[in-house]
C-alpha cells in the first residue's frame, strides 16, 4: 500500500527578501518529497510571489497582521487548516504568535527554531548556533533536515517563474523601447540606513542614458519620493529616458518586468533578492547591513561595500551626527558602474 503524500504548512516569513530565500527551502523539501505538498501561510501581498514558485502547492493568506495577536481570528484559521491534516509545520518567524496557530491546528510535527521560548508550542524545537549557519538561507533549508546535519555547500537558489507573455505586455503599457534598460530599485522598507544616496543613482543613470539605454526605477508607493527625485537630479534631456515604476507595479508585474532588464542596481531589499532570483546581471550597495547574512543568491551579482568602522550596523537609521551615511555616501557611483560592466 502506498504511503500518502507528505502535506506541509510553511508559517512564511513577513519581508519579500525572506519570502524569496524561503524559496531554497521549499525546493530543498521537494527534494526530499517529490510527491508532497508545501502550502504557505503568508502576508496576503507575498501570494503573488508563491505562484512564481513551483513548488508551492498554494498560498494561504495570513489574515493577521505582523505583529498583533488577536486570538479570536487565529484560532479561525487554525480551524480552517485543521481539516487540511498537515503532517508538518515548519516555522520561519522566531515570534511565539507564529507559532500559535500550528498548535492550534493540531499539526503533529511543528519544527522550528527556539526563538522566543516555545516549548509546548513546537515540538521538534531546534536550537540555532549562529556559527553554523551564518546565513538566513542556510537557517531556512536546516528546518528541512534532521537536527545538526551538515548542510550542503551548493544550496538550491531561488528561481522565480516569468510569465513572458505578460512581460511583452507591460514593455509595450509602460513605453518601454526595444533598448536594453537598467533597472534601479533605489528603495528599502527597512529604513533609510540601507539606501544609497540619490545622486549617486542618477549619476548611474545619467551614465548609462549616455549609452542609449533606457532606465526603469522600481519601487513601492513609499519610494515614490525617492524615484522622483532622482529623475529630477538628471538633465532635463534625459528624464525623457525614464520610467518611474514605483507605485505602479503589482509585485507580479514587477517579477515580469524584472526579468527582462539588461542590468540592476540595487540596494539590500526586496527587490534585490527578486532580481536575483531572476538571475539578472546585478550590483548591490550596502550599508547598515551586510552580505554576509543576508546575500543575493546567484553568482550573477556584484556586491559593493566599505568597511567602516560603525558597520554593519543593522539599524534601520544612521546614528551617526558627524559624517552620517559615510558608508553609503562614499561608495561612488563610478565604482558601482565599472561593476556592472565587469559582469556585462
């Protein structure tokens, strides 16, 4: 008699970087389970993400948001998943809220690391030695083997499916050229600490409209500013060579659009680990935070840093009063240029 497909719930994570390297994860348990089923408990904007990822069975919108407990409408959803009869939760978030709904539900197996003291919550609770998986990746697929296992060096990388069709369809909407376009994702959710200043985009730009390249600015509708801005700093005769994305995009739009860009520059964010997934030939900035966390999962990609003595720093603001931002300000656009065309 065959034994019945392994069904498991992943409690996903709340940031769009996270979701893409949770992506590693669920190709390394696919791996293991050919014929399992991976569903997602997620942030409702991350949906269209999974259903780039084949190996997601389906996403399930989390109705709570990040942060809040409300008991009342977690033990709804654990109702709801119950019927499913999970084999196996497996738990990103570190938080004890993530792990209610998991208990609630009844699952057998609910896999996690400690985090915020969750005996009885958890029952296949794991302890994390940093030094054994310095990076969040490697946190991620480690919930995937047993206790301690050695992980592999070639860790399975985030590849995103592009829908083509559509990608040719949003070229022609938003007045794209048949020019290869750099794309710019000058923004960062996190915070002001992980952005690279603006002139130093448009100087990028500037250099590449020379050439005759289009530019696309990808962002949120909380970057808007920033885009605009940064269009401003050109000479009028370029900004014509300007798409500015942000705010305009669904987050899927973005994956297409993404896809068929010549190049990238981009800060540590969302984005970045999108492009990466798309593997499209990259340079990333970073300031606060750093790379040896928290990279860009493809070998198409040139990570651009300066060792300062405050950094990284983590924090989502520069503390600094004199010469604040120096670990981004100081990083010339000219070296990020002559990165980019190292990889092109």
């Amino acid at each position: 008699m065959a034994l019945a497909a392994k069904k498991i719930l992943i409690v996903g994570p709340s940031w769009v970087g996270d979701m893409v390297m949770a992506q590693s994860l669920f190709i390394a348990l696919k791996q293991q389970h050919p014929e399992g089923h991976i569903d997602v408990l997620a942030p409702a904007w991350s949906l269209p993400i999974l259903e780039r990822m084949p190996e997601v069975r389906k996403g399930i919108a989390m109705p709570v948001g990040h942060g809040k407990l409300n008991l009342g409408l977690r033990v709804e959803v654990a109702n709801a998943l119950q019927a499913e009869q999970y084999d196996q939760a497996i738990l990103l978030p570190n938080s004890l809220k993530s792990a209610l709904i998991p208990w609630l539900a009844k699952i057998p197996e609910r896999t996690g690391w400690r985090g915020e003291m969750r005996y009885g919550l958890l029952n296949d609770i794991r302890l994390l030695k940093k030094s054994a998986y310095p990076l969040m990746v490697q946190r991620f697929v480690a919930l995937a083997h047993q206790p301690f296992t050695p992980l592999p060096d070639d860790l399975p990388r985030p590849s995103l499916v592009v829908d083509a069709t559509r990608a040719d369809a949003l070229l022609k909407h938003y007045g794209f050229n048949q020019q290869p376009f750099i794309a710019l994702c000058p923004g960062a959710e996190f915070g002001p600490a992980k952005r690279w200043p603006e002139n130093h985009y448009a100087a990028v730009a500037a250099a590449f409209i020379e050439r005759g390249w289009q530019v696309a600015l990808f962002g949120s509708a909380n970057d808007i500013a920033v885009t605009e801005s940064i269009i401003a700093l050109l000479p009028d005769a370029q900004q014509s060579a300007c798409i500015n994305l942000a705010g305009e995009t669904a987050l899927a739009e973005a994956v297409d659009i993404l896809s068929v860009a010549s190049a990238v520059v981009s800060n540590d964010s969302g984005l970045m680990h999108i492009a990466a997934a798309l593997a499209r030939p990259m340079v990333v900035v970073y300031g606060s935070t750093s790379p040896d966390f928290t990279p860009p999962l493809s070998d198409n990609v040139a990570v651009e840093k300066i060792a300062v003595d405050c950094g990284p720093c983590f924090k989502r603001e520069c503390p600094l009063n004199d010469n604040p931002m120096h670990c981004l300000k100081d990083l010339t656009p000219q070296r990020v240029i002559t990165a980019l065309d190292t990889l092109l």
